[in-house]
C-alpha cells in the first residue's frame, strides 16, 4: 500500500486548494475596495451635482445621516454578507442538482421554496427603504442641532473676545 503517494496526493490537493482560496479571497477584497470606491463616488457626485434647489430644502443633517448610514452599510457588513451569500449559493444549487438528478419529483417543491423566499426577499427590501429613511429622519435633527450648536459657539466666543478690555 503505497501510504506516501497517497498523503502526497492529499497534501497537494490541500495546498492547491489553498492556494486557489487565496487567490480568490485576494480578488474579492480588491473587487469589494473597487465596488466600494465606485459607489462612494457615485453618492458624492449625486450629492454634490443636485440642484440648488433640493440642497436648500433639504437639511444638511439629513443629508450627512442618510450617506453615512448608506457608506457603513456598504463599508461594513455587505462584502462579508456578499460572500458568505455567494458561498451558500453555490452549496444549495450543488445539493439541489444532486436531490434532482437522484429523484427527478423533487424539481416542484424546490422552485415553489425558491419562488417564495425570492418574494419575501422583494418584501424586505421593500419595507427596509422606509425604514432607513424614517432612521434617517430621526437621526437628522440631533446632528442638526449639534450643528447649531458648534456655530453658536464661534459666534459667542468671537463676541465674548471682543468685548474683553484688552488695557
């Protein structure tokens, strides 16, 4: 029994696959810093080229609450999330070919389950919109008032220093 030709097959195996998840885990980080560039400046252009009009309505602390929300939820968890779904994407198709070439019957059940879930996942997103703006919403006046408070504060000091007697 050839024991070394069989623990060098494994170990190559295990070192190539190692190396295959390197290179592809080095690739998404890279492709996540693009995508992540690319938005970020997509969301400054469509902030900065707006109308003038829409910059005077709309609060600036609104402004400021909704785009950082919008960049920590791109920055943070997405990529991670875009990963581990593409990852338990790939699991499912594999296992749901492998129940349908073993017993063709289970094909309906799988595309009901699947129809479903793609519903409620359109009806998260849906309801997940208002929510984000209602936190933005309430999030807005306390960085509003913060903002008031910090040119007030320019504005006291500047008075306070010249009415100091300075003989």
């Amino acid at each position: 029994m050839p024991v070394y030709k069989y623990l060098g097959t494994y170990g190559g195996l295990l070192a190539l696959g190692s190396v295959i998840y390197s290179i592809a885990y080095a690739t998404f980080v890279f492709g996540a810093l693009r995508a992540s560039r690319s938005i970020h400046n997509k969301l400054v252009d469509s902030i900065l080229g707006t109308t003038l009009r829409w910059l005077d309505t709309v609060p600036t602390s609104r402004v400021i609450a909704r785009a950082t929300t919008d960049l920590r939820s791109i920055d943070g968890p997405l990529s991670g999330l875009f990963s581990d779904l593409v990852e338990l994407g790939v699991s499912i198709i594999c296992k749901f070919v492998a129940v349908i070439y073993m017993s063709p019957i289970f094909v309906f059940p799988g595309i009901a389950v699947t129809s479903i879930g793609w519903w409620l996942g359109q009806l998260y997103i849906a309801s997940q919109l208002s929510v984000k703006r209602e936190m933005s919403n309430t999030r807005a006046p306390v960085l509003g008032h913060f903002n008031a408070s910090i040119s007030g504060l320019s504005t006291s000091l500047f008075s306070f220093f010249l009415g100091v007697d300075r003989h």
